[in-house]
C-alpha cells in the first residue's frame, strides 16, 4: 500500500475492502491467530483518511513506519489537498524524527 501511485476516495475504501478479504481468505489457510503485523497495515490504511492536521500528529506517534512509507503516505494520501507549502512541512516531520528501521 506504500507504494501506490494515485489514491482516490474510492481506492482507499478498495484498500480497505481488499485487506479484509485478503485476511479472510489467510485465515482458512492457516492456523495462526492473530495475523501478525495484521494492525500494522490497518492502521496505514486508515491513515489514508486523516488530514493535514491529524497526519502530523500521527507521523509523531507512530515511529514504527519507515521514512519511505511516510513519505508516500504523504505524497499520495495528501498531495492534490494541500499546498506545497504544508506538504514540505510535513516531509519536514517525517525527516526530523529519527525512525527505527522495520
């Protein structure tokens, strides 16, 4: 999901929808409960929907992504809503907080 390249309003509900029956169809194939890193995905999935104001505070927060995966999410999820401005601002973010490699 980091690496799509155009995400609309439709597409991010697809996402949604693709990873339920993703894990759906995971879950009769195997015996292991939970699937890991299974609110990993959801969370940068639903991180999609947040705005400018709210993705900063969750770049914050959530330092277990990588600095690609942030980047993109910024890029994508938010790129045609916000100036140039904010979005370098937000990048900004991203580069000043030291992450963990996943």
């Amino acid at each position: 999901y980091a690496n799509v390249k155009k995400c609309s309003n439709e597409g991010r509900a697809l996402m949604q929808l693709d990873f339920q029956q993703f894990l759906m169809k995971l879950e009769k194939l195997t015996d292991i409960r939970p699937i890991p890193d299974k609110e990993f995905v959801e969370t940068y999935i639903k991180a999609y929907y947040l705005t400018e104001n709210d993705m900063e505070c969750w770049i914050k927060e959530h330092r277990e992504y990588s600095t690609k995966q942030l980047t993109n999410l910024v890029n994508i999820c938010l790129g045609t809503y916000i100036n140039k401005k904010a979005r370098q601002k937000l990048l900004a973010t991203i580069d000043d907080t030291d992450r963990p490699k996943r």
